[in-house]
C-alpha cells in the first residue's frame, strides 16, 4: 500500500512540475478601433509609441511583415483596429518573464462585413 501511495504521489508530482513549466492561456478580448498619434519612432529596434485617445501611451514592436513602418513620422495619425487580450502565463517560482511579446502587432486581414 504505501508503495502504491509512493508511485501515485511521484506521478502526480511529475505531472504537476511539467504542467507548471510554461502553460499559457490567452483570453481573447473584443475588437477595438481607435485613431492614434504617432509619439516616438525607434527604427533599429521597430519599437512605435502612440498615445491613445484617452491620453495613455502605448509602446509595440512592429514586425518587419508590416509594409510601409519607414514611412512613418512622428505626428502621423493611425487608424487602428485592435485587440486587447489577456495572457495568463503559470510558471515555476523564480522563473524570469517572457513578456517579449507584449505589445506585439501582427498582420491581419478585415474581415468582410457581415449583413443580417
């Protein structure tokens, strides 16, 4: 008995060290549209920050799939279409942050309008 009681502790202690080794989880938010201010431009690193509507800045990292980022000037007005969505990540204590991609754009394509 005990050393069934051993095993099934052992198995559940694996497979929560492995499920606690990086699991994430995105909440998909709702689609928003704003028109932004270009603030500030850092071309070697493709960081844009523009401040919103609400006065609030917002630093992202544009890929280089995106045409047209070495036209932009600071000044310039963005209409955007946006998603905010939550990224839950579970990690061992100690463990570093991998926000590298926090505030990422990615290339997407309208979706046609839909009539009801």
């Amino acid at each position: 008995m005990s050393k069934a009681l051993t095993c099934a502790a052992a198995a559940l202690l694996t497979i929560a060290s492995v499920s606690l080794g990086g699991q994430t989880k995105v909440i998909p938010g709702e689609m928003k549209t704003a028109t932004v201010t270009v603030e500030a431009i850092e071309t070697a690193s493709r960081q844009v920050t523009v401040k919103k509507p609400d006065g609030t800045d917002v630093t992202f990292y544009v890929p280089t799939s995106m045409k047209r980022f070495d036209s932009l000037k600071v000044g310039d007005k963005i209409n955007a279409r946006y998603y905010e969505n939550i990224v839950l990540q579970l990690k061992p204590a100690g463990a570093a942050c991998s926000c590298a991609n926090a505030g990422a754009l990615t290339a997407s394509r309208a979706r046609p309008a839909q009539t009801t």
